[in-house]
C-alpha cells in the first residue's frame, strides 16, 4: 500500500447561511467557489391581527435546525466539511427573559408570541412621538425612525405591555439573536443596530485595523435620545438589554457552535459563526460584487464600481442597497449608516415595504384567482409565469398596443398599500387603484399585476432618481431575491429606471451572504470585502428595451405615478379641513 493510499482525502471547505425570512427558514451550502451546494427551507408560523403581525422564536429555532438538517442531506455535506455559519434575518424585534426564554409582545398574552415582525406597524404613533423630538440620531436614518424600526416598537410595548416590559432581560433584533442561540455570545451586529436601532456606527472608525480580532465595547448609543423618548431604562447597566458590545459582520462569535446548538442543528460543536446581518443586507454582501468584464474596463477602481450600483432585494419587500466613501444625507431614505453592510462603506438604503407581498395580495383577492390558479396548476406552471404568458398573448392580439407594457395604458397603480418607507417616508399613505372596470376575467387579472410590476418599478425609479439627486452617480442594478426571478419583473424594472440589472450567478445571494459571514469568521478570507470579492459571480444581464417609444410610455406613466402621491396628499387635506 503507498503512502497516497493511506492518506486520507482532504474534505470540502463548505460555507453555511441561513436566512430566516418573513415566511420560512432557509438553509444553503456553498462551496470555495460561492456555488451552491443544496438548500432547504421549513415553514415558520405568523400570528396577523391588524397591524400587529408575530412570530415565535421558539418555532423559527426549530425551522433553522429543520432546513440545516435537510440541506446538508441533500448536499450530501457532512458536518465536518462544513468550516462556518453565518445568520441572516428580517429586522424583526425578539424579546426573552433572563432564562432566554421567550417573552410575550401580543396582547393576546400568549408566550410563544415574542417577536414583533418587522412589517408590523403597531407603532406608527409612537414613530411620530419620537420624530418630533428632532434628535440628532435622525438625521442617520434619512431624518426620522420608521414604525418599522426597533425604537418606536420598543415605546409601544413598555406603554401598552407593562408587565411583559418588566419581564425583558434581552431585546434583539432576530439575526442577532439567532447567533446568540448558537453561541451565546451577546455581541450585536454593526448592521442590525445602527440600521434598526440608531446606533451610531461611526463612532468605531477609529477601531478598522482591530475589526478582525476583537469585538467592540458599545459607544455609538445616544444616551440622551433613549431618555428623550422615554426609555431610559435601556441605558441602564451600559446597554445591557440592547447591546453591551458590537462587531463587524462576520466576526467570530464567542467560541463557534455551543455544544447544544450544534447537537440540534446536526453540526460539530466549535464550528465559527459569524457576526450576523440583516436579511436585505446579507443579498448585498451576496451580489454587490458580481462584476462583468465591461466594469473593470471603464470603471477606475472597486471603489468606483460599487459606488455606482444599487442592489434590489426583491421578496416579500424590497429594499434598495447602495454604498458609497462619503456621507450622503438622503432626506426620506435611511441611512447613512456606517458600515451597516460593506465595511468602510456608508450604506444608504432605500425601500419598499410590500412588494412581493402586494403582487400576491392583488392576485390572491381578485375573483379570478382561483380559476388562474388551476390553470398555472394543470400547466404545471407558477402563477407569474401564467400571467406572463397571458399578457404576451394579449400584446400579440392587441393592434393597438406596440409593447407589452403598453397594455396598461388606462391602469396606473400606487403601490404603498403598507405606506411608504421611501423617498416619501409616509407611512400613512395608501394604495391607489387607477382604471377599474367591471370586468372579472383572467386578462384583467393580468392587467392589474402588470400595473401592480409597474408600480413598484416607478417606485425604485423614484428612489433612484432621489438618491442620485442628493449625491449617489447610480448606473447599474443588482437584483435578488424571489422576484428577481421572475423575468417581466425584471425587463419592466429595466425599461423604467432605464439601467441595466444584473442578475447573480447564484439566485440565492441572501443565502450565499449569510455564508460568507462564516467564510470570514472562519479565515478564510482576510476580510468580508474580500470574500465577495471571490465569492460573488455576475450571471445575466438585462438592458432597457432600446424602443425609444418604450421610453417615452414610461416617461408618460411616471408622471402620472408621482401625481397619484401628489393628489392622495391633496384629499387627505380637504377631508382633514372637513373634519376639522
């Protein structure tokens, strides 16, 4: 026998992300290369009352060690070969007791309920209160918090659950917590805290030549904000209840996996887990290197580069990632927040709080959805992919419509049916339904969620074109996420911010961003930039349509788009000197 024979074989560095999203928990194992390996996914509970919406952390711990056990089944990956985790999560707010165990945030008083979902909007009151007092924390979250931030949620539950407020030994944001369960390490994410929490990041630029060995006491909270709005309590025992210390993405927590966690997940105890990020921001850490050969052509350097891209995290929301070296003020657009995302990067972000969800909301509750659903079923086909292909035909039949898009000219749509988190920032304004007939067929259906695709296009150009009006030189999008699957989305998200989009090699860029938090908390690369510098892929590309008339159709509509925002603002005023 040789000595090769004898030797055994060296095992695959395999990368592990999970992405807890507003519906399920996801699995994915990637490989040195950022390719995917296998995935899985397990569903996860939701309590909707109103505008209060829950989760039970209990129920998402047990859907993570479902779809990690499954992913690494099916990817045929042992638990040795697997070298780091990182944890991504929607920014939803998750309170436990001194035991960690769960604390109820619902007014049913029910104990498994003690999350607060990140669309909840229970706070919107208490949002208001707090943007009247000006502070100057604002001014780094695009000049006021959102009821989808961490602290209006927190002054609603200490005014309205007084016993569960008393009861609180930990408030976390869900990413966070997720690799405190498999660590027990409390250190908190630069990008959940400065992004959700008004944590001031920047307070740490002078600590970047210790990012990669140390964790960092926490003194970026604003004292003085937290008693202005009346939860001084939070400050109290240096910040114990909502962060003692902070670190940079993907730094190694504590001594890996505990002991516990790994036996649940089907994992080896000590595995590196990385410093988590927000679900959005781990798609940017996934995409926002994806690079074509064109850009190393015509672009100076990665600086340039990446300060000319905005990524779309396309699913049940969307949320528009940019970055830039400077500090850019965007008023009605979150940030700057330092950091949050890329190191050394300023991240403004910018978003939609229903999209994905407003597409199935308009199809799920029109009188033809169950017909169109059992025909997509009997074609073995999606139900977008149905409507696409209804829609080409109609275009096909229709003279008097030279384009796809066109078929909605007498359709226009608002699509803040969940308010506006941006530019505007208003989260009282509503959807707006323009060109309603009496007919109930598919085709109508089809109209509607064209316009519905439309409208949420006009909104990402209206972001765009604000942030480039306050300092960003945006040209190129990157898009991810479920609906960045979903080719009509994507051409008419082209043809209206008139950029071309990028599309990753791998669709699963939240979950390649969640591993590559484990890649760098493993070592395996020097730093997170690095790693997506190796890890990211571009895949295909696509243009605007290069139809002048395409154009000017959406020039036209655009128009139309702002003024339903312009008129809803004019009745609300009539009806408020009506009622007054």
């Amino acid at each position: 026998m040789t000595t090769a024979e004898l030797s055994p074989l060296p095992s695959r560095s395999v990368f592990l992300g999970v992405d807890v999203g507003t519906g399920s928990a996801r699995a994915g194992l990637f490989d040195g290369n950022g390719k995917l390996l296998g995935s899985a996914s397990s569903p996860i509970q939701m309590w909707k009352d109103g505008d209060c919406v829950e989760q039970s952390s209990t129920d998402i711990w047990h859907a993570v060690c479902a779809a990690v056990r499954s992913a690494c089944s099916l990817a045929n990956v042992s638990d040795v070969e697997v070298n780091g985790i990182g944890f991504a999560a929607t920014c939803s707010l998750v309170a436990v007791d001194a035991e960690g165990s769960p604390v109820t945030v619902s007014w049913s008083g029910d104990p498994r309920r003690n999350i607060i979902v990140w669309m909840d909007h229970r706070a919107v009151k208490q949002a208001e209160r707090i943007n009247s007092f000006n502070s100057p924390v604002l001014q780094y979250c695009g000049g006021g918090v959102s009821p989808e931030m961490e602290p209006p949620k927190l002054l609603w539950v200490k005014e309205n659950l007084q016993e569960s407020w008393s009861m609180v030994y930990k408030w976390m944001d869900l990413s966070d917590w997720l690799s405190f369960r498999a660590t027990g390490d409390d250190t908190r994410s630069l990008c959940t805290t400065v992004c959700k929490w008004t944590y001031l990041g920047h307070a740490h630029m002078n600590q970047m030549s210790e990012k990669a060995s140390r964790d960092m006491e926490a003194c970026g909270w604003d004292d003085e904000f937290w008693e202005e709005i009346g939860l001084g309590d939070l400050v109290d025992g240096h910040h114990a209840k909502i962060g003692r210390s902070v670190a940079f993405p993907g730094h190694p927590l504590g001594n890996g996996l505990t002991a516990a966690a790994a036996k649940e997940l089907g994992l080896l105890a000590g595995t590196p887990v990385g410093t988590s990020l927000i679900d959005a921001h781990a798609g940017g850490v996934g995409v926002m290197e994806s690079k074509l050969e064109s850009d190393s052509l015509t672009k100076e350097s990665d600086v340039e580069t990446l300060s000319t891209r905005i990524v779309l995290v396309c699913g049940t929301s969307t949320c528009h990632m940019a970055v830039s070296r400077e500090k850019l003020f965007i008023p009605g657009v979150w940030g700057p927040f330092w950091s949050a995302m890329v190191p050394e990067y300023w991240l403004t972000e910018g978003g939609q709080s229903a999209t994905g969800a407003l597409l199935d909301h308009i199809i799920d509750n029109h009188v033809a959805s169950p017909r169109l659903s059992n025909h997509a079923a009997s074609q073995k086909v999606s139900v977008f992919e149905l409507l696409n292909n209804i829609l080409k035909s109609m275009a096909q039949d229709d003279t008097s419509s030279p384009f796809v898009a066109a078929l909605t000219s007498d359709m226009h749509i608002l699509p803040d049916f969940h308010g506006n988190r941006s530019p505007v920032a208003d989260p009282n304004s509503k959807g707006v339904v323009f060109g309603m007939t009496l007919d109930t067929s598919e085709k109508q259906l089809a109209l509607l969620y064209l316009a519905t695709v439309q409208g949420i296009a006009y909104g990402t150009r209206h972001i765009v074109e604000h942030c480039n009006a306050h300092g960003h030189k945006i040209d190129t999008l990157l898009a991810c996420g479920g609906l960045s699957k979903n080719p009509l989305f994507i051409q008419e998200h082209a043809d209206i911010v008139g950029c071309p989009i990028i599309l990753p090699r791998e669709s699963e860029s939240v979950l390649l961003g969640a591993a590559i938090l484990g890649a760098v908390a493993a070592k395996n690369y020097p730093s997170l930039h690095d790693a997506m510098k190796a890890l990211n892929a571009a895949g295909q590309v696509v243009h605007p349509s290069s139809d002048p008339k395409v154009k000017k159709y959406h020039d036209a509509k655009y128009r139309i788009f702002r003024d339903l925002y312009e008129k809803q603002l004019s009745h609300r005023s009539i009806i408020a000197e009506a009622l007054s």
